[in-house]
C-alpha cells in the first residue's frame, strides 16, 4: 500500500528554520546546522552527484527517503525563495540546479501559476489549488510507490491537517535554534495521535519513525 | 562521576504543561496525557505504593530515574500549586501526600522563605536564592549519587542555562498539546550541545537520553 511520508528535520526546540529566513538564507539564522546529519553520508553525496562519504544510521535515513519515492509534494520555498509572482523571484528556477536530486515528479504548492519545469530527469509541476490537490496529482504520478514531503512546515502542517499523510520521519538534530519556523503549529492536538515505531541514532541526529493516526 | 540528570516528559511539539494549567489541573489542558506512557510501568506503580503494572522500555525508563539518585531539584509549583507566599497556598503541603516517592532530600526552588517539611522518608527543603543554590545544596546531600531534575521548565532552563545540566532524558509523548509550557525556551542556542547516547521506544513514547555539553 503506497503511503505518503514526511521526511524533515527539526532542532530540539522543534524549529525546522532558524530566525530570519530570508532568500540569502533559506534555513535562517543557524538553521543550516539542521542538516549536519545528512550531508557528509554517502546516500546524500550520492543524491547530489559525489561519491564517497559515511556509512551508518544516518545514511541509512537518507536512503530510506529515497526508496520506494515516486512522487514529491513541497512548498513553494522550498523549491525556491520567493512567495510572490515567479517574475519577481530571483531563484524562480529554483535551489536544485540543473541536476535535482529527485527524478520523480515534484509538485510545487504555490498561489501563482507557471508551466512545469524540467530539470534533468525531475519534472516541477506547480499547483495552484492547495495542498490537497498537489497529494491527489502526485497520488496519481506515484503509482504504486509512495509520495514523499520534506517541507516546509506550511505544507506538513496542510497535509497533516487534511488528514493524508501515513507515516512521519522525525529527523531531530541535536541543537537549540530558539526561535524561527516551527515544525507543529496551527494543528487540532485532538486530531492527531502518533505511535512511534521505530527510532534509532547517531551523535548527530535521533530519527523517529512514527505512525500517523487521524 | 555524580551527574545531574533532568528526566522530563514533552509532548511531540515540546509542551511538558498544556493550555490552562491551574491549582486543580497543574498539567493544563490535555497535559495528563503525557504521562500516560509512565502510569502503568511496574516501577511506578511501586513508586505510589502499588503492587502489579507493566515492566518493558517505559517502566525501565522510570527505573533508571530511580536508580543512583541521591537529591532532587525540583520547581515550586512541581512541589505545590501556588507562586505566591506559602500561607495563601491551599496545595502548602504539595501533591504528593503523606509518602512522597522519593525518599531523598528534594530541594524546591522558591521565592518564598519556609522550614524545611518531613512527609514519609523524603525532606522538603526550601531554598529561596535560586536555582544554582538549590543545585549546590542537592550536590552535597547526593554526595556520590545523582542529581534528578523533574521539572519545571523553568527550573531546567535554568539549570541548562548555568551550565549545570550532565544529562537530558527526554520521554517524547507521542502528542500534540498546541500550546502550553515549552521545554525550551529562554536559553541560548549556541551555549548548548546536545549529543545523543541512547534511544527506545515503545507505542507510548520515545526516550532519548541526550548528553549535555557547554
């Protein structure tokens, strides 16, 4: 049964950016210490066209990730800076290069329009009609393979919200950010229960799988 | 080595009280449920005087509470409900009863002056010239043993914030509150490194023993 997984990382204090986000500095304020976990393991190198690096746990999580992905749902910002028209944006391309590390199809959760985008073997579809209908598109695009999400926030906190995600990887990185993005928020607590099922860790991260219940 | 040892339950998005909390519900809206995963382990249940419950990860997670400890630190309204003078407290003697489960000294960090309190085997001693006293007093009356931090909040912030902190275990409820007590909050994100040591889990909850560094 194909599932849809949010895959995200957060400070101890529950933070998935730091203070003061901006384009020059999508993740804010220390927010890039987040992601320390991930980018020496040989499954993100891998993912990001270099060879080499770690082994483990931590590896482990990325590939996990990766396996079984047929379609991906994100934000807007996440794909690029900007919140506003795609004129005005000077990263309207996008942060992943000629080369994104996707090669499945990426729904882009935006209010403005704009033709698809192709980037190597990765499509950018951009929805303009919520959250819900990104997950139905990449439903359709993911086949029998899962439908993975890795931010921002706004977007897991819509999907958990309507009720459509499966299974979520908490990736808590070990530091204190104190103050920028938070993971949970604008959620109904009653709605929602979780039941870890599995976790293990490095010295950089702790990663929790969890069961999500509606 | 003797350690100090905060052991505190969290909910998913970082409450350790819900929405509300008062005299008749210090835990806040919803709050009682983060100590779900505790009420049936074996080792609680010895802890309040019962036979029976549950053993496994969670009721080792409260063994491990117990064992070595020599002193608590504990917050004034993890002692009674009140903030104010002693007198005008209807919960003076504190919630819990006529054989509290610690049987060591405990240390309550207050503003207001009072004699110390024999109830069963433990010693309640008030101390009003803060969080570092409190410590300095637990220090020598554990000799050998642990310190255990249970909570408040502010009185780990505190803690963590002087730097006195060797150990975090944090028991993540698999919850969201929505609002509430944060855990962290008010301390400096780039005074604090965490590195975790050890993870378990069961279906009601997460335990995650971090190391503290400075």
């Amino acid at each position: 049964m194909p599932a849809t997984v949010i895959d995200i990382t957060a400070s101890l204090d529950g933070f998935v950016a730091g203070p003061d986000a901006s384009v020059e500095h999508p993740l804010g304020r220390g927010g890039e210490r987040l992601h320390e976990w991930a980018y020496d393991s040989a499954a993100w190198r891998a993912r990001h066209g270099e060879t080499g690096g770690e082994t483990g746990v931590d590896d482990e999580a990325i590939r996990e990730q990766i396996t079984g992905m047929g379609a991906v749902v994100m934000g807007r910002r996440m794909f690029s800076g900007g919140s506003g028209p795609w004129e005005d944006d000077p990263m309207a391309d996008g942060w992943w290069g000629d080369e994104p590390p996707f090669g499945v199809p990426v729904f882009v959760v935006t209010h403005h329009r704009r033709a698809p985008l192709e980037k190597g073997g990765t499509t950018f579809v951009f929805v303009t009609d919520g959250v819900e209908a990104a997950h139905a598109q990449a439903r359709t695009a993911a086949g029998e393979r899962n439908i993975s999400v890795g931010g921002g926030a706004d977007v897991v906190q819509q999907l958990l919200a309507a009720g459509l995600v499966d299974k979520l990887r908490l990736h808590v990185a070990p530091i204190l950010l104190g103050d920028g993005v938070r993971l949970f928020e604008r959620l109904d607590p009653g709605r929602l229960r979780f039941e870890p099922q599995r976790v293990v860790h490095s010295p950089r991260a702790t990663h929790v799988h969890y069961l999500v219940h509606r």
